[in-house]
C-alpha cells in the first residue's frame, strides 16, 4: 500500500458522502433542496463519521437533467441558493473537517448556456459553432442524421438547428438529452474555458471535482457509425464505442491535474467512467492524472462471495498496479438504491430503473438484510468508500412514483419504456413526525415520498440500537479506529463457496452471502450486520471481530 500523509492523501481512504442536493434538506420549503439546507444539516453528517462531502450539481441550470445540464459553470442556480450560500457551507464543511468535492460536467453544457445560445446565433463556419459538435447532415438536403449515434438516454444522439432565416441547418451532437450539447474538445478554446472554470471553485476552497462522463470528451475523428451491444449501462461498457474511453482524454486530465497543483498537493479528481475493464479504467488514475476513479464494476457485483472476491482482488491489483486507492461504490443518483437492487436477480439494466409494474417486486427485508451486509463488507476494504444520502438510513428505491412525478430524462426519451433514475431520489427524511419528513417545513417535495419514508426517519433510527443508522455510525467509528481504509487485507479460506472472509489488522471481516449458517471463529463481534448469535452467522449476514485478547 502507498504510503500516505494524512493532510494530502486524505482521499487515500477517505469516506465520501454524495449530498444530492435536490433531495437533501431544503431551507426554503419550495419542495427542493439547497444549499442553506446542506449546511443546516453537515452537522448530521460529522456525526455519521464521513470524511467528505461530494455535491451533484448547484450550478444554473434549466434542469433538463437534474442540474447535469449546466447554464453557468460559475456560479449556484437560484433553485440552490447563491454564491454566499456555497461559501458559508463550504466554510461549514471545513470548520466540522469534512472536505468539498463538486460535480463538474464538462462533456456537454445546457443548450441554454451562452456558449450553445451564441453558437446559434453566430451561424455555419464561426468560431462560435466550433464551440460544439455541429456536423452536416445526410441525405439530399441534409434530413438524416451525421451518423447513427443513440443518446444515452434513448433516441437519436442528433439534433437539427434551425438558422436564424429561418432554413434547416446542420445537427448537433447530444450523447445525453437534446438539452445536453457535446462540446468539441478538439478546440483548445474549450480547454481553456475548463481551466478556468477549475480555478474558480479551486480558489473559492473546494478540495476536488467529481468528474461528470470522465470517459466521453473525446470522439473518434470522422464520427464513425456505431450499434452497441444491447445491454451496455449509464455510457455504455462498450469499449470500442468511438464515443467512450478514447486516449485523447488522457492529455486533458493530465492539464487539469496540474491545474490542481497550483493550489496544493490535496485537491483531487475523481472520474465518473464507466469503462471495462479495471485495467482500462486504472489509465484514469495515473499518477499524472486522475486521483479516483468510481469502481463501477463493484457496484455491479452481484452479492455472491465468489464474485465478490474476484472483483475486489482485480481491483486491488489494478488501481495498486498505478499507486491509486481503489474506490468502492455501491449506490448514487443514477441506480437503483442497493437496498432493493440486492433484492432483484438479476438486477435490471443500469439506469432502466424500477417501477408499480415492474415484476417481481424487490423484498425489502431481504434486501436491507443484503444491503446491509454488503455495506460492512465494501466499509472493511482497503482504499475509499462512497456513501449515496439516504442509504445510511436503509431507504429503499421509491418503486411506486406516479408516472406525472417523473421527471428523469430517460423516462421521457424511451416514452416510458424505462421508468429511470428518480426512484433513486426522492427527498429523504429526516424527523418522522414533520412536514416532508423533515426534508422542510412545508410538506413540499419535487418528487413525492413513500408513505413508508418516516419510518426511515434520521430521529427515529439515532440511538435505536440495531437501526441501520446506528450501524453506519458503528461501522465508520470502526473502520477509522481500526484504519481499515490503508491496510492491506490477508483472505481467509472457507470451505462453503457463498462465504467470504479476510483479515485485516486486528480485525477479521466475514461475510456469508448464502442461506445457510455458518460458525465463526473465536472472538469478539465488534460489528454485526444483522444478528449473529451463539458463535452462528446467518445468511445474508457480515460481521467484523476482533480476536480474543490473549
Ligand atoms: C452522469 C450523471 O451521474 C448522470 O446523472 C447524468 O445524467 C449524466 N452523467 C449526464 O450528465
């Protein structure tokens, strides 16, 4: 393992909570979270026991896709409060000692920024246009499509303009919705506009940027044609895709990486890619790029020992292979909570989403029992660990959302086909007893909570030994006292296939992914998923314990 100085290494083995801010607390009442609730509540968070906070988009935005479509990349939409609101919470964050990671979507902006608007107004040849992908189309008069690029969230990848007189003009490239213009990063003036905007929020304090379709900048010259195998999750696993993982991204990355030295050796990058293999997706994280990269192919590990094992002895070889931390992830904005997803063999498509006709319904006893146990076991592994809001409360995924609440753009571009991502985000709560359950004081909320949500209440699981809540905070306190996140892991052996198991430090991790019981060794259990009891641990179980004094 790389030696690691706390003060600049902290992201080594740092535990990351994602705040989606929509769905966090909302000061204002609107039924939309913001910025002056996140700050209301980081008190909550300390207490969990995170390291750090990652923020989804602030930024204006129309919306289209939740703030992923950005107007201004430098200052906070109204929706979310303002510049002042994001400087008293980021100064918050660091007087609790959490650190500030933001989103920065540099794939594609909103078509309502000026630079898309100016794009359109400047016409055919300008600089302006060349701001973004515009391309001729085919056919006699240019009705057709440039190629036969799909959008990510269904439909065409193109859409025609219409000039300023008033004539069809060319198509422009959107990998995501209509509302999400591609920029062409083969123009160094779009380098220069994301310099910049890294110096705006490095000098306003933040400690790095999550980075938004990290593997998609890039096209292949010539745009070619290209059908991907059906299947493929948020961006395609498809790695010959000429849209996805190109090499050129590399140079980017290694620009930004020195942009972020000017302000220290602690600020940091993480690569939101979806790419296949690890050992492919590790080119992000080296040591002149990237500081983490989301382990996508762990979150998409089915709870069975044997495929746990593999997946986490390739990740620790790849990311060790290029002195990275590996990084563990189970739940975020874009897939279905993991407290339902355990539940569901096998798991729909990533971003297909769950909803009142999808059969059969995930069991949610079974898969709290499951998420639960796959949280000890990812929160025991070496390197850093990602917290998606809400899952320290054991919320499940929202299944039965009115089709009128939906608002993701994949459940409009497929017709409804797929029901999306919003099941994912719905505000979460905080006091049972209160409006909203707690996310405000006026019961207003952008997406509508289950009737289950105060259940999952903050107030009514803080102390209530047992309560999920209570074993995150358990499992954090442990993982820090014990430094789980920088040691080095030694396997344990078991007979029974669904069992997995290993050491690391003091304590020894077992996790039983079948139905069936098992015996544990000797010891003292200092955490338990579940219930473990008369030396016995049960299916679908993780336990933590250290060995007897002595
Ligand atoms: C990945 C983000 O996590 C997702 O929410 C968004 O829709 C796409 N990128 C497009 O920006």
């Amino acid at each position: 393992m790389a030696s690691a100085s706390p003060a600049t290494d902290w992201w080594r083995t740092a535990v990351i909570y994602q705040v989606y801010p929509r769905s966090f607390a909302d000061s204002n009442g609107d039924g939309v979270g913001d910025l002056p609730g996140v700050t209301s509540r980081l008190g909550a968070l300390k207490d969990l026991g995170v390291d750090a906070i990652w923020l989804s988009p602030f930024m204006t935005s129309p919306q289209h896709d939740a703030g992923y479509d950005v107007a201004d990349y430098c200052d906070v939409d109204p929706l979310f409060g303002t510049l002042a609101d994001f400087d008293d919470m980021r100064d918050a964050a660091h007087g609790l000692g959490l650190k500030v990671v933001i989103d920065l979507v540099p794939n594609h902006s909103s078509s309502d920024h000026r630079w898309f608007q100016e794009a359109l107004a400047a016409g055919p040849g300008s600089e302006e246009r060349a701001r973004y992908i515009f391309r001729e189309g085919k056919g006699k008069r240019g009705e057709l499509p440039p190629n036969n690029w799909d959008s990510v969230f269904g439909g065409p990848a193109w859409t025609r303009i219409t000039e300023s007189d008033g004539t069809p003009g060319p198509w422009y490239l959107h990998l995501f919705d209509i509302s999400q213009p591609d920029f062409d990063w083969t123009n160094p003036w779009v380098h220069e506009q994301f310099r910049n905007i890294l110096r705006f929020w490095l000098e306003r304090g933040v400690d790095g940027f999550r980075v938004d379709v990290a593997h998609g900048l890039v096209k292949v010259a010539g745009l070619p044609d290209y059908t991907p195998a059906p299947g493929g999750s948020m961006g395609g696993d498809t790695s010959d895709a000429p849209y996805w993982a190109q090499d050129g991204v590399h140079e980017i990355y290694r620009d930004w990486h020195r942009v972020l030295a000017e302000f220290g050796p602690d600020r940091i990058l993480t690569a939101e890619a979806w790419v296949k293999p690890l050992s492919k997706l590790t080119d992000w994280v080296r040591p002149d790029e990237m500081q983490q990269a989301f382990n996508f192919g762990y979150l998409e590990t089915p709870w069975d020992a044997i495929s746990l094992r593999k997946v986490v002895d390739a990740s620790l070889e790849a990311f060790g292979s290029v002195g990275a931390p590996s990084t563990w992830v189970l739940s975020n904005h874009d897939v279905i909570r993991h407290t339902s997803r355990l539940a569901l063999t096998p798991p729909p498509l990533q971003g297909a989403g769950i909803g009142p006709d999808t059969q059969p319904k995930p069991d949610d006893a079974v898969g709290l029992r499951r998420a639960r146990a796959a949280t000890a076991f990812m929160l025991a592994l070496p390197g850093s660990a990602y917290i998606y809001q809400g899952e320290e409360l054991g919320l499940p995924e929202a299944i039965d959302l009115p089709d009128a609440a939906r608002q993701d753009p994949t459940f409009f571009r497929t017709g409804g086909e797929l029901y999306g991502r919003d099941g994912c985000r719905v505000p979460i709560p905080w006091e049972a007893d209160a409006p909203a359950s707690g996310f405000n004081t006026t019961g207003a909320s952008w997406l509508p909570q289950p009737a289950s949500w105060p259940l999952y209440a903050r107030d009514a699981q803080v102390g209530v030994p047992g309560s999920t809540l209570e074993f995150y905070r358990d499992a954090l306190a442990l993982r820090s006292e014990h430094a789980l996140g920088a040691a080095d892991i030694d396997w344990l052996e078991f007979d029974d296939a669904d069992v997995i198991g290993f050491r690391s430090g003091a304590v020894t991790v077992i996790a039983n992914t079948g139905a069936g019981t098992v015996e544990l060794p000797a010891g003292r259990i200092v955490l338990c998923s579940g219930e473990a009891g008369d030396g016995l641990l049960p299916g679908d179980t993780t336990v933590w314990i250290l060995a007897a004094a002595g």
